[in-house]
C-alpha cells in the first residue's frame, strides 16, 4: 500500500468514529472508504476489516457514554450478549443472502423513520414519563440482540440508527441515552461479525489497527460531543445520517 492510501483511510476512520459516537452510520464511510481506495480486496475483506476498526471506536464510546449517562444494564447486557452469536450467523450468512433483499426495505424503513422523527418534534427529546413494562424489555432484548445483530451481520447499514429507534421508541429514553444504550450492543454486534470474518480470513489486520486507533479518537470525541449538545443535536446528526443513508442506498440499489 502508498502511505497516501493509508492516510485516506486513517482519516475516514476518524469521521467514521466521530459519526458513529453520536448517532451511528459510520459503516457509511469506511466500508465505501476502504473498497475505493483498495479496489482490489473483496467485499468480505473490506466488512471485516471495517469490525476490526468499528468494534474499538463503538466501544470506547461506550464507556464515554456510561460515564455520564448509565445505560440500562437489565437491557444493555443481555441483547449485547445475543447480539454476539445473531451478528455471527449473520456474517455467516452474508455471502449467500443477496444484498439487494435488503436495501428496499432498508429505504423504505429509514425513510418511515427520518419523516417519524422530523414530524414529532418531541420524540426522544424528553423521556416520557410512563413506565416501561418487563414483556416490553424482552421484546427490545430480541429484536435489538437477534433481528437487528442479525441485520449488522448480513448487511449493516443504519444498524445504529434501529437501535436508536428501537429504544426511544419502546424504552421511553431520550436520543442520548438512546445511543449510550446502542453503543453497547454494537459492541457485541461487531464482536460477532468480527470473529466470523477473521475465522474466514477476511480481515486485514496491520491496516485495521492503524485505522483503529483514529476510530477511537474520533469516537472520544464525537461522545463528548453529543453529551454536551444534548438529544438536540443527536436528532439533527440523526437525520442528516439517515438522510446520507437512503441516498447512498438507493444509489447502489438503482445505479
């Protein structure tokens, strides 16, 4: 590798951490990041490389976060520990299960989400003040440690954002205690991933490294960002990731 193809990649790997402390996505910028600036390292290679990098920043910003803002354990520590085993069967899997099943659906989800979120000013600005049910946590458990590790595995895009969605949604939280808790699971979803590529050889490990060490510095500071700018900003970095998500999708989808 040209050391200028290094430093494109460290680079993206400090915007991918800072964007993915906050509110998720940052998946968007390395995988397409590390396939243009490496054409010739196969798509696998590029998903696994990109684990390696995400899982530091992801879980650096989770102990930012748990500092300030003591994400659920009841819900953090069991739908991680699934999300281990769900992200694996899902990387497992993502040879064989054509990409394009998930894109349109992905779209037509994200979109449902951006036009929620922009039309409910309030939602996830506040918590809200009724309480949160034992069959309710359960099922937050499931789909964010199963269906959604599973999605990170298979395909990943907007993985942070469902999870985000997910807990505002069904755990009355605001956006960032929203994200501290989606951080958490992330971690486990990229563990899973992660040991399943690197099993099948997919995963470059001396670039990975490089790259991991500006991911968690841009995950350092994209955490302190949001835990002083509040859910306000989570919202706005929210829907503009969305926005960049829908649009890079339906790219790859139509083109």
């Amino acid at each position: 590798m040209e050391a200028s193809e290094v430093v494109m990649l460290v680079v993206a790997a400090l915007a991918a951490g800072w964007v993915d402390a906050v509110v998720g996505g940052g998946g968007l910028l390395m995988i397409p990041a590390l396939l243009i600036v490496l054409p010739q390292i196969p798509p696998a290679t590029a998903l696994g490389t990109n684990k390696l990098t995400a899982i530091t920043g992801t879980a650096t910003a989770a102990v930012t976060y748990a500092r300030r803002t003591r994400p659920d354990r009841s819900v953090a520590v069991p739908a991680a520990a699934l999300a281990v085993p769900s992200a694996g069967l899902g990387a497992l899997s993502a040879s064989s299960v054509p990409a394009e099943w998930f894109r349109g659906l992905v779209i037509v989800l994200l979109l449902a989400v951006a036009l929620f979120v922009t039309l409910r000013p309030s939602f996830g600005a506040l918590p809200r003040a009724d309480g949160v049910s034992r069959r309710r946590r359960l099922a937050v458990i499931g789909l964010g440690g199963c269906a959604i590790g599973f999605y990170d595995g298979v395909f990943g895009p907007g993985t942070g954002t469902f999870l985000i969605i997910l807990f505002t949604s069904f755990l009355s939280m605001e956006f960032l205690q929203s994200s501290a808790l989606a951080k958490v699971v992330n971690v486990g979803t990229n563990l899973g991933a992660l040991i399943v590529f690197a099993a099948q050889g997919h995963v470059l490990w001396l670039l990975g490294a490089a790259m991991a060490v500006a991911n968690v510095t841009g995950a350092v500071l994209g955490a302190r960002t949001a835990l002083r700018r509040g859910s306000g900003f989570v919202r706005i970095v929210l829907l503009v990731v969305v926005t960049a998500t829908v649009l890079k999708l339906g790219y790859d989808q139509f083109r």
